[in-house]
C-alpha cells in the first residue's frame, strides 16, 4: 500500500512567549524569553520561576459560562488555540474545507490533564463539602476532555483521542495523527499538545525532582540547557496545535503548506520510572527509526530542535544520543525551552511549532543564556545571535519520564 504524504497546514501556539504564532515569532527572533520570577504559594522550598501564559482572555465565542467555570485550564488553553487558528483559516466558511467531518480528527498530547479539578474534588470532598462536587468534574478531569470540547465546537466527527506519555505527549499524538493521515483513514487531523501544571503537590514534587535550584533574581540563571552552570527546568504551559492533511489533498485547495512530515519513531529505555537510561540507547534508535522511515541519512538533517529540560542527566544523555547518530555531521542545535519553559505534554508541540515557523521565517535562532557549554554537550550550538540559514530537513526530540523517546522528521 502506498502511504499517503502528510502536509502541515496551519499552526497556532499560546505560551509564555505569546498567545499566538505572530507574538511567538516576535520573541523568539528579539531573543525574549517567556520565563519570569514566579512564586506560587509562597513555599521557599517551590521553584520560583516559570513561564505562564499571559494577558489571555478565553473567548466568550468558543466558551458558555458553563465552560469557562467547569473546564480544567489544560482544556481552555487547547480549545482556545485550536478555534482560534480554525476561523482564522475560515474552516467553518469554506464548510470544514469540503472534508467530509467523519474523515477529520483531533488526537492531542496531554501529560498532566485535569490535575487542577481532581484536587479540587478531593480537597471538597474530604474537607466535608462533597455536594459541592459536580458531575462536570468527571467530564473536565479525564485527558480527552481537550479532544472532546475540539470536536463538540468544531462538529467534526473523526478520531478525537489523547496520548498522554509524559513529556513526549504531544511528539507522539502528532506522530500518530500523521499515521492516521498516511494509513488514509483520515484525511485531516488537528494535532498537537496541551497542559498546565501550576497544582500545588505537583508543583512541589517536581520542584523536589528537577525545577531549577536556583534562588537568585537574574531570569537568565533561571534556565540554561547545556550550559554548565544549569540549574534545572522551569515549568512552561499552554498548547501547541497542528493542522495536518493530506498533501495532495491541501494542494488542490490552495492551502499553505508549512512542512511535511516525513518521519517518526517512538522507543521506550523499558529502564527507570524517572531516570534515562545511562546507555542512551532508546532515543538512538527513536532518532533512526524517523531518519528510516524518511528514508534519508544523517547528513541531510540541517537542524534538530532537542528535548533538553536543562538537568544535568537529561541535557548530558541526548547530547550523547545526537553525537551518536550524527557523528561528524553536526546539525544546528537549539534548546526551545529557554524561552517556552517546559509546557510538559504541549512541549513537543510548542517546540515542534517554533522551530517551523523558525525554518520559515529562514533563521535558526540561538538557545537563550547558553554561555558555557557543558563538555559533555558537544555539539553545534546556535548560540548568541540568530543566523540566516536554509533548511531542508529538521529533526525534534521529545524525551519523557517512564523512558519514552520520540522523534519527528519534517521535509520543507
């Protein structure tokens, strides 16, 4: 069976850096970061820097009242960005581009979902107050509340699923959405990832695990992947969303294609719950598999957009992995997470989307605050200032915890 290629049609992004690709665009090229001072309850012992999504109001058009009081945050930010990006490409005047609704879908990456409405419900109902709990809190807790919400106000009929696999959530729906469109079950999928984790046990947990220690004021000490005075992650959120579409399909209606997806692979270290496996052998093989399938050789990949949360571990392992798939070839190298913070389950999206609209704007731009690099990071830093490049091939790593790798290859 021949495989039907797979076009990126439309991208939309609300983050820390911007609550659309405009605003996204104007910070990464400008070299703003979206990461700020950030104290969310006044813990000394929480990290205290983030970046938040700022100045969004949810729409009063996508959203009843019901809505804006029952749906988790996670929920709102993929609605949000999805409808928006929607009446911006005129889906619904051009009556869903003249797809049948039962051929277009919505598979989202979510990793931590409704974590806000399930404390919520058990701090109600164990501090007596389990009236107060309402049966809206089932609809708005479960991951798939994103993809749900998508299909009721969009009214398309399609797949509407949620891979939730940690931080490479939204790597793989994207991957499998690109499935669904090659295999020919579909002929449109709106992809991509959303999350928020501003909850406070979970907050404090991961601030125990891997935020940043560091307690000064500088936001550039905040976040620094592959520097060696790095100091650990900073939370991110928002969504991150993709348009994806039959290639040949896209070309008969006249519609933009910003790239092609070319390539994916998925692996598991099938090691540790928390910790990459030291050998780095899952995401080598997560990168060649992608390489594989896009049937082309390391040296044609221009550019990789990394994982890298900014740990020591976790920079110093996919650094490892990329010298060993690339040898001497040296892709450029940018770390997005230095200006979205890590959006956990929407990263994948949220960098995936910056490093396209990057590849289309015809710059590579620099990985924030990298000023020493970790020896044991040896690779072809964008660092400093922007630099006008061509690109033909980008590879994205997403890297996640339970050991869950995934790679995407994109053709421009």
């Amino acid at each position: 069976m021949e495989l039907r290629r797979v076009a990126i049609t439309g991208m939309n992004s609300i983050s820390g850096i911007g609550n659309n690709i405009d605003e996204m665009w104007d910070n990464l090229i400008n070299g703003k970061t979206g990461i700020e001072k950030f104290d969310l309850c006044g813990d000394p012992d929480m990290a205290h820097f983030a970046a938040r999504v700022k100045n969004l109001s949810f729409s009063e058009e996508f959203f009843d009242h019901k809505d804006l009081k029952n749906l988790d945050l996670f929920a709102k930010f993929g609605v949000q960005a999805t409808m928006d990006l929607l009446h911006n490409q005129s889906f619904f005047e051009k009556d869903k581009f003249g797809y049948d609704p039962y051929r277009i879908g919505c598979l989202m990456g979510v990793g931590i979902f409704g974590i806000e409405t399930i404390n919520d419900a058990a701090h109600k109902y164990t501090n007596g107050k389990k009236r107060d709990i309402s049966y809206y809190h089932l609809a708005a807790m479960i991951p798939n509340s994103v993809t749900a919400q998508i299909s009721i106000k969009s009214g398309i009929k399609g797949i509407a699923s949620a891979a939730s696999s940690a931080c490479s959530s939204a790597s793989i729906a994207i991957a499998q959405a690109a499935q669904e469109i090659m295999l020919g079950s579909h002929d449109m999928i709106i992809t991509g990832g959303s999350d928020s984790s501003f909850e406070n046990s979970w907050y404090y947990g991961f601030s125990k695990l891997a935020l940043t220690k560091y307690k000064g004021d500088d936001v550039k000490m905040a976040c620094k992947p592959f520097d060696v005075d790095r100091k650990g992650t900073v939370f991110g959120e928002g969504a991150g969303i993709l348009i994806l579409e039959d290639y040949e399909k896209a070309k008969q209606r006249g519609a933009t294609i910003y790239g092609e997806i070319v390539g994916f692979g998925s692996t598991s270290d099938a090691f540790h719950s928390l910790a990459m496996d030291p050998k780095v052998e899952a995401p080598i093989a997560a990168m060649k598999n992608a390489l594989k399938m896009a049937n082309i050789q390391p040296s044609q990949i221009d550019w990789v957009s990394t994982h890298s949360p900014g740990t020591p571990k976790g920079d110093i392992g996919e650094a490892q992995a990329i010298q060993e798939v690339f040898g001497e070839n040296r892709p450029l190298i940018t770390a997005f997470k230095s200006y979205l913070g890590h959006s956990m389950g929407a990263s994948g999206a949220h960098e995936l989307i910056a490093l396209i609209k990057s590849v289309n704007e015809g710059y590579a731009v620099p990985t924030l605050n990298l000023e020493n690099v970790d020896k044991n990071c040896d690779l072809n830093h964008v660092m400093g200032e922007p630099i006008k490049v061509k690109t033909t091939y980008a590879l994205k790593n997403a890297i996640g915890f339970g050991g869950t790798n995934s790679s995407l290859v994109i053709k421009f």
